[in-house]
C-alpha cells in the first residue's frame, strides 16, 4: 500500500506509476504528497472507482468523484483508463474461456475457470 509512511521513505520528486491496481494506493495520501512535491509526478493507468468514470461517454455529465477531480488538477498527473484486458490474445483467452465455460453447462460437467 502507498499510503503516507509509504510515500515518507520516498525521495522528494519521485513519479509514481501505477497500472497494477487502484486500491494500491491511498489517494487522499497521493494528493497531499502532489500538493507538497514531494511527488513530483503521478501516472495512472488504474483508479480504484474507476468503473464509474471509464468505459462509456460520460462527457456531458457532472463529475461527482472529488477525489478524481482534484487529481485531475495537477498538471504533473496523467492518467488513463485500464485497457490491460483489450489486447488479441486477452480477448481471445476470454472468449475461449467462456465458450469452454458454457460447454461444461450445458453438458453438466463442472466448470473449471471460475472466476470470482
């Protein structure tokens, strides 16, 4: 977890990347650090309530998260929403699954790839 005693052994300046998960970081924490410098940049490719702002046009909408909006502030900060499962052979993999998956249904074996 990045969270203040975390981002305290950090070097003033450092640029945090993070495209593994949201949760990773304490973002209140991200932000008084951005406010401070004491990180100088800040790359996500992952937000923890990012379900609620990706993945469809929410361009004429009001933005209610305040923590994203703030972020959103810093011209130091970027960030992108996760396309780590858009790639051929992630969708493929999904795919394949999910035939697999619903073949084993139908013939009342058990599935295998649960997930959840």
């Amino acid at each position: 977890m990045i969270n203040d005693a975390a981002i305290a052994r950090m070097k003033n300046g450092v640029m945090v990347i993070n495209t593994s998960r949201g949760a990773l970081l304490d973002t209140l924490s991200i932000i008084e650090a951005l406010k401070s410098g004491k990180i100088g940049y800040l790359g996500l490719d992952v937000y923890e309530e990012e379900e609620e702002i990706f993945f469809e046009d929410r361009s004429g909408l009001i933005l209610s998260d305040d923590v994203f909006a703030r972020l959103l502030t810093f011209p130091n900060v970027i960030i992108t929403g996760h396309q780590a499962f858009f790639t051929r052979e992630a969708l493929l993999n999904i795919a394949s699954m999910t035939i697999d998956n619903i073949t084993r249904f139908e013939n009342n074996q058990p599935l295998e790839k649960l997930i959840g």
